[in-house]
C-alpha cells in the first residue's frame, strides 16, 4: 500500500476531475473552513480529493469523526444519435487526503 504522500506524488489512478473552476471553488472553500487557507494551496482536485470508493480502492478508510466534502457534478443524457438531449445534477461526497489513514491489515 502507497503512503499518502506517495499518492499524491505519483497516484496510481486521476480522480474524474472534469476541470470545473466552479467545483474547484466549492470544494477549496470547504479545505479553507476546515484546514486554513495554507492547505488550500495543497488542494488538487486530481490527487487528493477522492471519492469514499476511490480511497478504499487506495486502501484508506476515512478517520473517525470526519466529513465529506461536499461537490456537484453534472451528468449528460444522450440520445442514440449522441446528442445532449438534458443535463441534470448529481451530488457528490469527496473526502481530502487529511480526512484518510491507511486501514490497518
């Protein structure tokens, strides 16, 4: 198992980070209010703000007592021919890397 800072340095896997400015405001207002404006500029949406899925995978489980950060994202419904026939949002839950430990074996 990788150590947190491994992850972040060289992580096995990119988040679904699609590049929102808007996502990327919400969640670092969030590591601001709970972490100080000197973690903020830690934050990377690629590496260290992953889903409770993409952390387990990673082999963390999330401390005792922490919150998810909360994000929005916004899934696109096609129609046969690929179109964008209607986009609506979807609620997600990311967990920062100092909201993680490693799961004891």
């Amino acid at each position: 198992m990788q150590s947190v800072k491994e992850i972040l340095e060289n992580g096995p896997a990119v988040s679904p980070y699609t590049g929102s400015t808007t996502t990327y405001d919400m969640v670092a207002e969030q590591i601001k209010k709970r972490w100080g404006d000197k973690e903020v500029k830690n934050y990377d949406p690629y590496s260290n703000a992953r889903t409770f899925a993409q952390w387990v995978r990673l082999g963390y489980r999330v401390k005792k007592g922490e919150r998810s950060l909360k994000s929005i994202t916004f899934i696109s419904k096609k129609d046969a021919k690929g179109n964008i026939i209607k986009r609506y949002p979807r609620k997600i839950n990311l967990f920062y890397y100092r909201s993680m430990e490693p799961v004891n074996n």
